[in-house]
C-alpha cells in the first residue's frame, strides 16, 4: 500500500456486500494522532450507543486522529447478541478509521479462539491464541506493542519475554505498551491478584526496556501515573 493515502474497500462474498469502508495508511512522519478508548462493556444497544457517541466526539475533538485503540471488554457477556448489537452501533465508526483491538477478560468469557476469530490479526508472534492475541506494530517514529493480560494468571513469562525481545529490537523513538488490565489502580481491582503479578512482573520489564507510555483499561475510571 503506499504510504499516507486513503483507501476505500468493501467485504463481500461476489453476491452481498458490505457499505463502503475508508482508512489511511501511516505516511511514516514523526507527528500522528490516535484515539484511546476502553471498556464499553456493553449489553444494550442503548448502552453501545452511548459509547459510539462518545467514540464520535472523541473524533471531533482529536479530527486528524489516524486510528484507534479499544483497550479491551468490547461487550459484557460476549454472547452473539451483544456482538451484533457493539456492531450495529459501532460499524459505522469502524468502516472510518483503523481499530486496534486489546483482548480484555469480559471478551470472549471462556470460549477458546473467540478474540483471533473475531478480529482479522497476524497472531504469528502470540505465544498463545486461546484467550487472546498479543502483537506488535510500527507507526509513525513509534512502537507500539498488545498485550494479552488474560495469558495465564494475566501474563505468562512466555509473553514477557517476548515483550522484552520485541522492544529490544525496535529502533523507534517512542516505545508504548497497550493492555487491558492495569498494574496500577485506585479501585478494587488493584488489590486482586492479577495485578499483583503484573506490578511484580511486568513493571520490571516495562523499566528496563525503557517503555514511554502504557495504555491500559479494566478499572472503569481514569488515573495517570508517573
């Protein structure tokens, strides 16, 4: 694809197609926009609606925005209904921009394979696909990697390992980490023990590969730390 230009696509099967779809390929400059969101965590149409519309506003406030991250619990029980209603309001959104979806806990409650089925992902570098995907992406003079925090108790050494291999190999200015769950938290979650683990484990690796920036979700709430 060449660098910094709109595309129109559409998916169908030769008979039934979807409407038209656009997105904007990373131009590869130093100064690019995206959007954060986290935990729709949705069962109604009303309640996913409330969510697109905050997804819409965050777009007009940030208009030059060149993606999007869902940091994870795209529905609440992860039942097909659910599905189809995040799609009914979300779809238009998605065919707008590029999503980059976190694997949260809520998605997928236990059904093996749902999240890589679900969203079309190169999994070649995921230690395990059963509960998630974790992957990794360049863009712009960032690199940005996904974590799966349902791998284990939230994360296997497996995946710290890559983590740590995957950021010592990247020569971009800028290192962020996207998750679901969270190490750090002023709710109860805080003190449960899957983020117990990742403050043990995986602010070490975070420390020692340098990362600038995480993104994280699962709390239902909004907190900054040094």
């Amino acid at each position: 694809l060449t660098p910094g230009k709109r595309y129109s696509y559409r998916v169908g099967d030769g008979t039934t197609f979807s409407d038209y779809g656009t997105f904007v390929t990373d131009n590869g400059d130093s100064s690019f926009e995206f959007i954060a969101i986290a935990d729709i965590q949705a069962s109604s149409l009303e309640n996913f609606e409330k969510g697109a519309k905050t997804i819409d506003a965050a777009f007009r406030t940030v208009p030059n925005a060149e993606f999007m991250f869902n940091l994870g619990d795209f529905t609440n029980d992860s039942t097909n209904e659910e599905w189809n209603l995040y799609d009914k309001a979300m779809s238009e959104i998605n065919l707008s921009t590029t999503l980059a979806p976190i694997t949260g806990n809520h998605d997928g409650l236990g059904v093996w394979h749902w999240f890589d089925n679900m969203f079309n992902l190169d999994t070649s570098e995921s230690v395990q696909t059963l509960n998630g995907v974790n992957y990794s992406f360049d863009y712009g003079n960032a690199h940005f990697a996904v974590l799966n925090t349902n791998d284990l108790l939230s994360i296997s050494i497996a995946q710290l390992k890559w983590l740590e291999n995957d950021m010592n190999s990247t020569d971009k200015d800028w290192k962020i980490v996207c998750m679901h769950k969270s190490p750090y938290t002023l709710g109860k979650d805080g003190k449960w023990p899957d983020a117990l683990y990742l403050q043990k484990s995986l602010t070490k690796v975070l420390d020692k590969c340098d990362v600038d920036l995480v993104l994280s979700g699962h709390d239902h709430q909004y907190l900054r730390t040094k």
